[in-house]
C-alpha cells in the first residue's frame, strides 16, 4: 500500500466521520435510537472483520472487560449528545462544539498520568473555548444554538475521557477489539429504550441506519486505522480535525444549511487550535517512542 493510499484511506474515513453528524437531520428519531440503530449495525459489521481477521476478544483480561464495557457506556452518552446537539441547533454548531474535545484532554491527561500542566496546551485550549464562546449569540436556555453547544460541549467531554482511556488500551489490544467491544456494550444497554420511546420505523430509517453503522462508522474505523499504517500519526491527527469542515460542506450540499458568519469565524478559531494542539500532541508522542526505543547510556 501506497503513502498516497494511505493519505486517501484517512481522508475517506474522517469525511465519512463528518458525513455522519448528517443523520441527525435525516432521522426523526431520538437520538438514544439513532445510536441504538448505529452501534447495533457497527458490531454486526466489526464482528464480521474481526471473524475474517481471526482476532478473538479472550485475549482481553476478565478485568479489562468491566473497563470496555464502561467506555461502552461512555460511548452511548457521547453519541446520544452529539446527536441531540445536532437536532436542537445544526450540523455545523454540533460538530464544531464537539470538535472542542481536544481542550477536555489537556486537563485530563496530566491528571491520570499526574504531570504538570502543559502551558502552551493550556493557551490553546483556552483559544479553542473563545471560539465556542463566538459560536453562541447569546447565552439564553431558550437559545436553540446555546442549547446546541451545550449538548455539543458535553459529548465532547465524553469523548475527550473516552479516547484517553481507549489510547491506553489501544498500547495493549487491537483497536478494531475495542470498538467492537464498545459498540456491543453500547447496544446492550440501549436496546430497553425501544419500550420507552415510540417511533415509527420505515424501510427508510433503516436503510439509513444500516449505512450510518456499516460505513460511518464501522468502514470509518477500519479505514482509519489502515491508513494510520503508512501515515505518520501527527498527520492522521491534522487531518481528522478536518471532520466538522467536511462534514459542514456536506451540511450544505445536502441540507442546506448555510452558517452564520458568527459560527464560521468561533469555528475557524477552534479548528486552528485543535490543528496545533493534534500537531503538538504527535510531535510529542513521537519524541516519547524515540526517547523510549533509544538504547540506555
């Protein structure tokens, strides 16, 4: 496989992320449905290329599984708010809100891994809020684009817990174990809420649903970490930031839904400081793994 391959396969895969903030105008249904629909189909399809791949789950520890099926559940809240986020306001504002999750793990990593604070970090998390705060017209309840970023913030915070827990495990166990580990759990819980919510499901819904889970996610997965094989990481992160730019062009053209120059400018700020931020991040990574394979004086 090609470099250039590589760089496509990653490209596909975060427009395929964006395309997916799309089905929350798409669907009429409640958002804990619409991530019941996603991570049902997600593991029928990892399952599927796991088979293939001959991976198996019981070289996951007993303890280790309790962790998964906690970040399953993790996963659920943070899809449930991305989508909400998304039918309350627009696609734009929820992807960009959410996009935020960056900030969250300036403050988490130190915490868990006990080290300072990064100070350069600190200083772009603090652009990239001033960019959620430019989003917002006015801090009102009422507001649809305040409640917008609310939801958009709070799924950003459960991704934010959710990917540094899943980055040490990623150290151990195949990253396709994990989602599918995750997703699995996600739909176990989920399935009560088909008794607490009615909908009325049409062949559309689920054709829909199908895609969202086989391609938005489960393809987007399996897309990504192929790429990430000849791609240095530093760039894999630069260009999944570009998740809410494709997924808000698609917005456009498919939804017609125009942002205001308010959300155009808040959007630009945080996507240039999650773009720093991703950069620092792998630099800082791969000066680590340098450091670590290095031979001892």
């Amino acid at each position: 496989m090609s470099k250039r391959q590589s760089l496509v396969e990653i490209h596909l895969a975060t427009l395929l992320f964006g395309l997916a903030g799309l089905f929350g105008k798409w669907l009429s249904l409640a958002p804990l449905l619409i991530v019941l629909g996603r991570v049902f189909f997600a593991s029928l399809a990892l399952g599927f290329v796991l088979l293939i791949s001959k991976a198996s789950l019981r070289r996951v520890p007993g303890r280790t599984h309790w962790v998964l099926a906690s970040l399953g559940a993790l996963l659920a809240i943070h899809w449930a708010a991305f989508f909400q986020s998304i039918q309350v306001s627009t696609v734009a504002v929820g992807l960009l809100a959410y996009s935020s999750f960056p900030v969250f793990t300036v403050f988490l990593e130190p915490l868990l891994s006990r080290e300072r604070l990064d100070g350069p970090n600190l200083f772009l998390a603090c652009i990239c809020l001033l960019g959620v705060f430019l989003i917002i017209p006015r801090f009102d309840v009422a507001n649809a684009v305040f409640q917008g970023v609310l939801w958009g913030l709070g799924s950003g915070v459960a991704f934010a817990v959710l990917t540094t827990f899943n980055r040490r495990l990623t150290q151990k166990f195949s990253s396709l174990v994990i989602a599918f580990a995750e997703d699995v759990t996600a739909t176990l819980l989920l399935w009560p809420f088909l008794f607490f919510y009615r909908a009325d499901w049409t062949i559309k819904e689920g054709v829909l649903l199908l895609f969202l889970g086989v391609i938005c996610t489960a393809g987007s997965h399996t897309l990504f970490i192929r790429g990430m094989r000849h791609v240095r990481a530093q760039t894999a992160s630069i260009i999944s930031s570009l998740e809410p730019v494709y997924g808000i062009l698609l917005a456009f053209l498919f939804l017609r839904e125009v942002p205001s120059a308010r959300t155009l400018l808040g959007g630009a700020i945080i996507l240039s400081a999650v773009a720093t931020l991703s950069a620092r991040e792998a630099s800082s990574r791969k000066a680590v793994s340098l450091l670590s394979s290095s031979p001892s004086s």
